[in-house]
C-alpha cells in the first residue's frame, strides 16, 4: 500500500481527516456554532434536547472527540478537569483566557507560545507536537461584582490539590 506517501502531504486540513458528515454531527456543530462561550458536553447535549434533537450523551462525547481533532473546535478544561468546546472561528488554533467566575472568554495572543513550541518539534524531532495551555482568572466585570459580593468561584478542591505551599501561611 502507498497510503503513506498520501499522509505526508496531507497537512493539518479539516477535511483529510475522514470525519462522516452525519445528521449528528451536524446537529452538535449547529448548536455549538450558537454558542457564544465554551460550553461541557452535558450541556451541550441538554442544548441539543431542547433544540429537539435526540443526539444521546455519548455521541455528543464522541461527536466532540472527532472535532477537536479535525480542528473545528477549541478545547479548554475547567477547575474540575472537565473539557468545555468552542467552535472555532478559524482556521488558527487559539488559546483563551477564562473567567473563572462568569465562566466568560477571550481569545489571547500566544505566539511566543506557538513559536515556543515550534522550535520544541525542531529541537526534539518530535512530529505532530500538540499543546493545551491553561489560563484562567477573574474577569474585570467579575472583580468590579466582587467588591460588593463575593463571586461564586473558591473551589476548595483545587487549593487542596494544588495547595502545598511551603513556608506561605
Ligand atoms: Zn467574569
Ligand atoms: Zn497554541
């Protein structure tokens, strides 16, 4: 077989990734283009049973899988490890900063991250290098709400996990 051959000039398009265009597929892609923030497949699904559709949880799960890596979706996980998708506005991959509180998102300049990595794939050999970058915080709307209430973030799990700070009270 000579597939390999194909594969090498294949590149990162969308379309050579073999994605069936089935009736579920485009209903997740449909909804999700109506969102406006990063949602969790849960709640992607509910939006998906209220729209009418009888998509079920585990197919929205694998729906999700198969976008991301044809590129159609940005991924970012919350506090709790859970992935929330976007549907990408472009064709560039993009990071995001997230509030943590309103749960809100921007996309951010991270080409010194993108180069970084570039330059990782050249130094190491590596092919096909992949990252995920992780930046939360709060919001400027949020700390303007927080100076009179406090925001409904704190979750005591992540300081416990991530909280062994030396020597810091
Ligand atoms: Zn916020
Ligand atoms: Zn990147």
């Amino acid at each position: 077989m000579a597939e390999a051959e194909a594969e090498s000039t294949a590149g990162v398009q969308p379309r050579a990734t073999g994605l069936r265009s089935t009736r579920q597929r485009r209903a997740v892609l449909e909804v999700l283009g109506r969102c406006p923030e990063f949602i969790s497949a849960q709640e992607l699904h509910a939006l998906l049973a209220d729209s009418g559709s009888t998509v079920g949880l585990t197919t929205v799960y694998r729906t999700l899988r198969e976008l991301d890596r044809a590129g159609l979706v940005d991924v970012v996980r919350d506090e709790g490890g859970e992935r929330l998708y976007l549907r990408r506005p472009t064709d560039e991959h993009r990071h995001y900063l997230i509030c943590r509180c309103c749960g809100r998102s921007r996309p951010v300049d991270a080409e010194a991250v993108e180069r970084w990595a570039a330059g990782l794939a050249e130094l190491t050999g590596f092919a096909e290098l992949e990252h995920t970058l992780e930046l939360s915080g709060v919001c400027a709307d949020c700390r303007q709400a927080e100076a009179t209430a406090p925001c409904r973030q704190a979750p005591p799990l992540l300081a416990a996990e991530s909280g062994t700070q030396d020597g810091l009270g």
